[in-house]
C-alpha cells in the first residue's frame, strides 16, 4: 500500500470516533495490549505525561511538551483530533510522524490474522502507532493526551511520571455519565499508584472523587486552582502576560480567555517536573510564547486574519467551552459587529451551548463535513428557539463566504462550534 491507500484504510475501514460519533467508541484495554505487545511494548520504553480533562486538554499538552522541547528534550507528543492532516496527532519535536512509518506500521498490523481479528477501532491502532514511533525515535519523554474519558481510554496503558486532569464538565455523557461526577470517575481512572496527579479545576463532589482516588491510589494530588501561579493574568494585544510566575512574567501566546486556567494547570505541572527534568526560567518562557510554532497546534482562539476583517475560529465545542467563548464573543460584539459562522456534529446537546452565544450578532449556520455533521436547518431552528438570527449553508465553506461578503473593514468574524467546522475552515485557506 502506499500512503494515501493506508489512510483510506484506517479512515474508512476502522471505527472512527471523529466520523461515527459514540458507535465508534470501544472502552476497555484489551485490544491495546495486544497490539501493544506485537510492538513490544514500546509505551513502557520512555517516560510519559498523562493528560486527560473536559476542557483545555489539548492546550495543556502542547505546552508542557513545548516548555520540555524549549529545555532540549526530545519530546513525542500524541493528540487528537487532527485537523488537516492525520500525521498532527503523532509529533516528536514538533515533527509529524513520516508518511513510511504510517504505511509501515498498518502493513504489518494486516499481515497479523491474531491482530485483524479484535478488529480494533482506529483510535486503538493510532495510540500504538504513536507509541511505536516514539519508541523508534528514542524520545526523552512523551505527552499523552487522553482521547475520551480515562478509565477505559487507549492510552490508559502508560504508566506516567505525572498524570494532569484539567477539568470537567458535561460532554460524551452518553459514553461517560450523565453527571459531572460519574464524568469524574472516569477520568480518574488514570490517578496511577504512587504517581502525582495535577487538577486543574474542581469543586464540591468533583473534587472529593479525586481526593478519593488519588488516596486510593497513594498518588500525591495538588489541586491548581490552590495554589498561587501568577498574580496577575491579563491579555495584551494578541498575547496573554502572566505576571509573578515562579520563572517571573511570562507571555503566552494562547490568548483565549480559558488560558489564564489552563496556564495555572501547566505551570503547577510544570513546578513538578522541575523536580525530575532540567527546566529553566527560559524554558517556560519561550515553550508559553512559542507553543503554536513548536508543536504544531492549531484552532485555539486563532487569529486566521487581521485587516480588514479581524477572522478567529476555536475548537471549543461544549458547554464547559462554550462558557468561556460566549463571553470572548460577547466583548467583542459590544465593541463591533460580529458574524458567527456555527456548526455542530448530531451527537451533541446544543441547548445549553447556544444559552451562550451573543445575541447581537449575524448567524450563519452551517453543517460539517463529516458524516456526524448536524443538519444547518436544525442548528437554525434551535438557535431561532432562543432568539438567535440568522441563515444556513450546506457547507462551512459557504457560511464563511457569505459571511465575508456581509462584513465591513472592522467588522469580526468568528468560525466554530465543532472542531470539524475549524477543520473544514482551515482547508480553505
């Protein structure tokens, strides 16, 4: 097979969370160990961070593994979804997996009838691609970002120096429980015996689950949200300026407005790192400024243009999310027009995330090409329940151009809900 053969293997011929939605998931770690040992085990051959959470997830693993690249190590680094390009989830260095290694490895995995038979879903062969390749790369350490949950998820085979929840909220309730504590629970799941544990945000219930666990577990758990990262968090321009950090004032270049609570989930990481792996005041200082060019990551309160329409899209698709963007949106629609071009996928409860859309601003509502991509019609219809007006587009591509073509010089336009609609945004550009 050659490349794109083996990407239309894994992408049409194995269970994919990112196009099925839930019929996709398959819980459980079975499988992965068995594909893990026809690899040899190579997720027990470097040390790893764990990073799971409802929110901010994908923020915090691109950051540290940023601080840790800026220190000079060599740094694997494992996340989904992709964007544009399947090889984004498989990084070392920055670097995307190479196109060989990709057909390498799916060569082999259907040359082993004991391996094609489990049958394995495309997240279960991808986690072990990026294991396998890691290993071959001889990485210093690797990030791992949880695909869904915790507890059940593939990535559950490592055995971490540090594991890092950020934070919960309801999403997938269908697959991980209907309350914010049985969510909980689930990312618990990678609370390791004896290994530290960083928690983001959580309150009440929330918190007491993972007192609890990490007790279980004998594992050292420090709540960020106790601890006094920076004094101050302000955004300057297009940049974030966290001032009186241990390593002094740092500017990120993550400028949403969850990144002052993600930066204090980091930076508390990064305090316990400190402790195992040579990192400098430097270190944290260009990992924060430089992430996005690092590592590759995209779709995070992304300035796509500037003049004469101001253009940002974000990957935020939740509720927990959405808390945080309707307020971004709503600054900016008080300050001048706003156009939305919005989307979702059909196995998500919007009726709670458009409760935080701004209503003075123009809507175009769109669908995303995949095929869990909600109707544009009923998107309209739910948003027009609750006040909302607008028009929609078959595509994300005609909601945006309709929404260029209505803005003035001045005007902003922002592009999200789904991660899928970003996905098909950046494919135009």
């Amino acid at each position: 097979m050659n490349y794109e053969e083996t990407i239309d293997f894994l992408f049409k011929r194995t269970a994919m969370f990112q196009k099925q939605g839930s019929g996709a998931y398959k819980p459980g770690l079975a499988t992965t160990l068995a594909l893990a040992h026809a690899w040899n085990d190579p997720h027990l051959k470097f040390p790893t961070i764990h990073v799971a959470g409802t929110n901010g997830k994908g923020s915090t693993a691109h950051t540290i593994a940023a601080v840790l690249q800026s220190a000079g190590y060599k740094v694997g680094l494992y996340t989904s979804p992709h964007l544009l390009d399947f090889r984004e989830r498989i990084r070392v260095d920055g670097a995307k997996v190479e196109h060989d290694f990709v057909v390498e490895f799916v060569t082999k995995y259907l040359a082993l009838p004991e391996l094609t038979a489990l049958n394995p879903s495309f997240f279960e062969l991808v986690t072990i691609m990026a294991f396998a390749w890691f290993a071959r790369q001889k990485v210093d350490l690797a990030v791992i970002e949880v695909g869904l949950g915790g507890r059940l998820d593939s990535t559950n085979i490592i055995s971490p120096e540090l594991s890092v929840i950020t934070n919960i909220s309801l999403d997938h309730t269908a697959l991980l429980g209907n309350t914010e504590v049985e969510i909980a629970g689930e990312k618990a799941g990678i609370i390791k015996p004896g290994v530290p544990v960083v928690i983001g945000e959580a309150q009440g219930e929330v918190r007491r689950v993972f007192e609890q666990k990490a007790k279980q577990e004998g594992a050292h758990i420090v709540f960020a949200q106790d601890k006094k990262c920076f004094n101050e968090c302000e955004r300057v321009d297009n940049h974030m300026l966290y001032r009186c950090t241990l390593w002094g004032d740092v500017e990120g270049e993550l400028s949403g407005a969850c990144q002052c609570l993600n930066a204090a989930t980091i930076m508390t990481a990064l305090g316990i790192l400190s402790e195992k792996f040579n990192i400098s005041a430097e270190d944290v200082k260009q990992g924060f400024a430089h992430v996005c060019e690092l590592t590759g990551l995209m779709g995070r309160w992304m300035e796509v243009a500037s003049s004469p329409v101001r253009i940002v899209c974000d990957t935020g698709h939740n509720v927990g999310g959405w808390q945080y963007l309707g307020r971004s949106l709503a600054d900016i629609a008080a300050k001048c027009q706003l156009h939305v071009v919005i989307g979702f996928v059909n196995d998500k409860d919007i009726a709670h995330i458009v409760e935080f859309l701004p209503r003075q601003a123009a809507y175009y509502f769109v669908c995303p090409g995949v095929e869990r991509g909600r109707d544009a019609a009923s998107t309209e219809a739910c948003c027009a329940a609750v006040g909302l007006q607008g028009h929609a587009y078959d595509t994300v591509a005609g909601g945006v151009e309709a929404a260029r073509r209505a803005a003035l010089p001045g005007d902003t336009i922002f592009v999200g809900g789904s991660t899928f609609v970003v996905a098909d945004f950046l494919a135009m550009h």
